[in-house]
C-alpha cells in the first residue's frame, strides 16, 4: 500500500510528506534541499558566504557544547514497540490555552537577512503556512510589524533581548502586542556576546552593519536617544544600539518590570538548572525554554537534553517547558517529548533551508522534520506526541 490511513487528530497529515516526493520522483523531480536535515549546513557552507555561515554555525569557544548537544540527544535511544494500533495519530499539543497542530516552533534566529534578502518575512511565510508558530527575534533585520503583516493570521510569539534601556523594552512590547505577538520569549543567556572564534576569525558582526536592528532603528523610545535620525547618522545609530543592547546587571527582580507591562504569556529562555526554573515558576512566569542557545554562549556547558529533565521534574507540573539546543531530526523530537518537552523549538536547520531556497526552502525543513517525526512515533508504536514519556526511551 502506498498511501497512508492516518487520520491525523490535528487534521494534518504530516507523513504524507514521503509519498509526495516519492510521486514526484516518477515525473523525474527529485527535491531541491535534502531529506536529511543534517545535511543542509554543509550545502549552505558550499553556497553562502563564509561570514552568514560562520555566523549562524558557529559556537563559543571550540564548539564543545554544540557537540554535548548532540551527544546527549544521540545517547538517548528509542525503544520501538510493536503490534500497536497506530492508524490514528495526534501532533497537536496546547500551549497556553491555545492547540497547535505539531509540538514544533521555529525558533528566534535574529539578522536573517543574511541569509536570503526576504530575511524573517520569507521564514514567517513559511512558518505560517504550515501552521507552526514563528518566534521573531528583536535582533531581526525586519521590524515586527512587517514580519506580522507577512504572516497574516500565522501564530507568532515575540523573542526580546533584554537591554539596559527600559524605554525601548516596553516599546518593544507595546509594538509586538499591536502587531498580534501573543507570547513573549525572554532570552536570559545573553548579557554579554560570547567568545566565538568562527565569527572573530572573519571579523564578522552583522550588528556593526547596521543588520539586525531593523527594530531598534524604527523604534521611537530608541530613536528619542539619538542626536540625529537614523537616516542621517548611521553609526551614532550603531553605536548607541551596540551600548544598550545586552545587560549583565539584570536579576530576577527585574521580571516585575516585564510582567507589568506584558499581559500574555511570559517565556525565559535559556535555563538549565532545575533551581532556575523554580525561580521562574515563582516569579509568576508562564513557561521555560531548556536551552544553552545552541551552543553560542558558554563553551563547556552542560548538553540541553542533559538538563531537560531535571528541569522538567522541578516544574513541569506547573508550567510549560520548552527545549531547544541540538535537534536536527524527527527521532530529535521524540526523544525531546519523551523527556517531558511539551514542545521543541528548531533553529538552525530553518536558517540553512532559508539561505538555501527562501520560503520553499523554511516549508521543505519544517515538513521534512515533521514528517519524520510522526513516522517515528508512529514506527516505535505511539500515536499521542503529548503522551510521550521517558519510558519510550532507554
């Protein structure tokens, strides 16, 4: 039989994606960007400009925790079962009151513009139209409110870099509660710009360019700082952008400011230690992302899947944990759901696919990881991606 029965419980079936490019294959179409996700980097570097790789590869210090990511999700096994009635399967999860059709968000990946000129709109496009949340990055080389017109009705959460101007931050959220952003994504790893040996050995920054402040430079709290317009005084621009960007003074009292002025769902990114999370859950917050920015930010850190379930028994019970870090596959997924995951952000792979073949190329990686994601849950005998549980797993 060469169809597929699955009559998915969230109305889309994801695994067809296979029979498609099988059928395909017999007009002699093969498809533009690789099955294997893995791959895509390689073919980006072969492609793009060594700077835009570099920068969207690359990790702190000699890439040991990029490498700890994998490890720990490649040391996680599953453990298939069989006989299994598995013709019905359900990929939706609810966040936040709100049912999504797949566990999966595409991640906040700022400066995309260079990778593909149509930069976060075409990521956005792609992310809407196959019903999976994009995440913008306040770093994004396009203002918000146009990446929101791109993606009409699309779901999309907001990322902010935490900076040491309050102004700018409650325009930032007054703008991206305007444009229709229902969750905001607190990045906390990044007070400070790491050591990264692939982006200092080209020189490369795309901020000191003037790229991936498209929403600094349109922002009126911002623009009150400068002594002249953007327009008229491009590196004072930088300049101030570069001095208020991060903030390493900020501390959990700080939340209150965010909370006051953010009504929705509050997200901290970037935790690792299950005492964190506790201090998250206390300080009212609505979900964590276990995430060491995949890779970019502490050389040595612990693996993410390696901290995902301490963090998860520490708070799961109370409220959403996320996990980003490593994932570059479906059995990804499954492991990350299987840890307690209630849903699994991907980033870099959606930035090769972008650089790669624009829109078609975000839509080709989100329906290839979803695809083999249900067809591995599928496969190991489960058919609820909600219900997954470290028992699937040795």
């Amino acid at each position: 039989m060469i169809g597929n029965e699955n009559a998915n419980g969230a109305g889309k079936d994801w695994a067809a994606f296979q029979y498609e490019i099988y059928l395909n294959g017999m007009t002699g179409a093969v498809p533009r960007l690789p099955a294997e996700l893995g791959r895509l980097e390689e073919l980006a570097a072969g492609r793009l400009g060594p700077g835009p790789v570099g920068y969207v590869a690359g990790s702190a210090g000699n890439g040991s925790t990029e490498r700890a990511n994998r490890e720990a999700l490649e040391r996680r096994r599953i453990v298939p079962r069989m006989l299994r009635d598995v013709r019905r399967r359900d990929l939706s999860v609810e966040l936040w009151g709100r049912r999504l059709p797949a566990p999966v968000a595409l991640a906040p990946i700022g400066v995309l513009s260079i990778m593909h000129p149509e930069a976060e709109c075409a990521a956005a496009r792609g992310a809407a139209a196959q019903g999976v949340p994009f995440i913008l990055s306040s770093a994004s080389s396009t203002p918000m409110e146009q990446v929101a017109e791109a993606m009409g009705d699309g779901e999309r959460w907001f990322q902010l870099y935490w900076g040491k101007d309050r102004e700018v931050t409650k325009s930032f959220l007054g703008r991206a509660k305007a444009a229709g952003f229902t969750a905001l994504f607190v990045t906390l790893d990044t007070p400070l710009l790491a050591w990264r040996p692939r982006d200092l050995d080209q020189a490369y920054l795309p901020f000191l360019r003037g790229v991936g402040t498209a929403n600094y430079f349109t922002d009126p709290a911002f623009q009150a700082g400068l002594a002249k317009p953007v327009h008229e005084d491009r590196d004072a621009a930088v300049l101030h952008f570069v001095g208020m960007f991060g903030d390493p003074g900020k501390t959990w009292e700080d939340l209150a400011l965010l909370r006051e002025h953010w009504d929705g769902p509050i997200v901290l990114k970037g935790i690792l230690h299950p005492d964190d999370a506790r201090r998250a859950a206390a300080a009212g917050m609505d979900g964590v992302v276990v995430s060491n920015h995949g890779g970019r930010q502490v050389g040595g850190s612990i693996g993410a899947a390696d901290a995902l379930p301490g963090v998860v028994e520490a708070v799961g019970d109370r409220m959403a944990v996320l996990f980003d870090s490593g994932v570059r596959s479906g059995d990804d997924v499954f492991k990350a759901l299987a840890l307690g995951a209630r849903a699994v952000l991907l980033g870099r792979p959606y930035a090769y696919g972008l650089g790669l073949d624009g829109q078609a190329g975000v839509e080709h990686v989100i329906r290839a990881l979803m695809a083999e994601f249900e067809l591995t849950m599928a496969l190991s005998g489960h058919t609820d991606a909600a219900g997954l549980t470290p028992s699937a797993l040795v």
